[in-house]
C-alpha cells in the first residue's frame, strides 16, 4: 500500500470524501490521485495539524495503527508515553550532489519534531533531506536520512554514507581515507559517473553525522 492508498484509506474510515480531504490541504482536485512517490512536509505538517490522529509513522511507512492511541497499553505507562523520543526535520536540503553554498547552524528544538520508533533504536538523532542525485541509487531526490551525529572524527566507518556540515555546504557522501593525505578524507558518490570523489580536509568539517536510516515515501 503506498502513501496514497494511506490517505484513501484513512479517508474512507474518517468518513470524509477524497475532495474535502483536498480542500483541507487547500491543494487542486485531483491531487491526491497525482500522488507518486512523495508527499511534501508542508502538506505533512498540515495532515497533521487538521486530522491529529492519524499516526505519522503509518502514513509514512504503513508500520502500526492508522490512528494514535492516547491510552497506554499493558506494557506501557503513561510516564513513558509522555517521555518519548522525537527526531528533529531539520530545515535546510542535504546537498547530495554539487557542493553548495554556506549555512547557518538551527536549534533542534525549534524544528518539525516527529517520532519513528524504527530510527530511535539506531540512535538517531535528528532527519534531513536530500536534494539532488549524486547518490543515487542508494537515496533519491526528496528521501528523508536518519542521521546519528559522530562526536569524534577518528571513528569513522569507511565506505559508510554520512552527512557532512562544511564550509562547502552540507553534504550526503561515502567517506574513505586520503592515503596521499591524513588530513584529508575522500568523498565519493554512488552515482560516479556524473560526480567524481573529491579531498575534503578534515579541518573544514564542522559536524558529521552518520546516516542509519530513510524514509522513501511512494
């Protein structure tokens, strides 16, 4: 079932037409029917805020219930279900292709939080998405990462897929060692034909986060 056999879906138990569902979105007639792959976080955000009940991680992967459940369940208790872990959709694209221009740090906090259970047992930390296609076809234009920041740039697991924060931008690429120079590390895309590996020095990185998760909506 994908994204938009979801919303259809929904829509028939939430006994409302596919058109009023639209018109909530203040998107075209139709809409709903030209979904392909992606729902965009702005129509996201508003699914969310006018129907507060759906459950963003079904929506989004067809995992769990269609609705939230506000009780706690046996294995549950209302402590815990208050405490939960969100992950943060940080506002800038991961510039998975050509680098791009500088930007300035954000506050996780003041973010879109969202919370999938799948991603918080692998640590991660906050979401991003990419924009572009060097690394294709690992990720896509539009998919969401999973990303677990790396405190110490000596731990680095080579040929793994990170999101890099430089002065070049912020970067989605696999990581190797520059064994011409220690100061250096080599980026590479998965998409080498259309983006050669180039030397990052080790100096212009600002943060690295390692990717451990995606979301690829249909």
């Amino acid at each position: 079932m994908t994204v938009k056999d979801r919303i259809k879906f929904f829509c028939k138990n939430a006994n409302i037409t596919i058109s009023e569902f639209e018109k909530t979105l203040n998107v075209a007639n139709g809409y709903v029917n030209s979904i392909s792959k992606s729902v965009g976080i702005d129509k996201i955000n508003i699914i969310l805020e006018n129907f507060p009940n759906i459950n963003l991680e079904w929506l989004l992967t067809g995992k769990g219930e269609m609705l939230k459940t506000d009780k706690p369940t046996d294995n549950q208790s209302t402590k815990e279900q208050i405490t939960y872990k969100t992950l943060p959709l940080i506002p800038i694209d991961a510039i998975a292709g050509v680098p791009a221009g500088d930007f300035q740090g954000v506050r996780f906090e003041d973010c879109e939080q969202y919370r999938i259970p799948d991603f918080e047992s692998k640590g991660a930390e906050f979401l991003i998405r990419v924009n572009g296609s060097s690394m294709y076809p690992k990720y896509s234009n539009g998919d969401i990462l999973a990303c677990k920041k790396i405190e110490e740039i000596l731990f680095i697991q080579w040929g793994k897929v990170y999101v890099i924060d430089s002065s070049q931008g912020s970067l989605v690429k696999r990581l190797f060692e520059d064994k011409n120079n220690k100061e250096n590390l080599i980026c590479v895309s998965d998409n080498k034909e259309n983006y050669p590996p180039f030397s990052i020095p080790k100096s212009d990185i600002r943060s690295l986060s390692i990717v451990v998760g995606v979301i690829r909506l249909e």
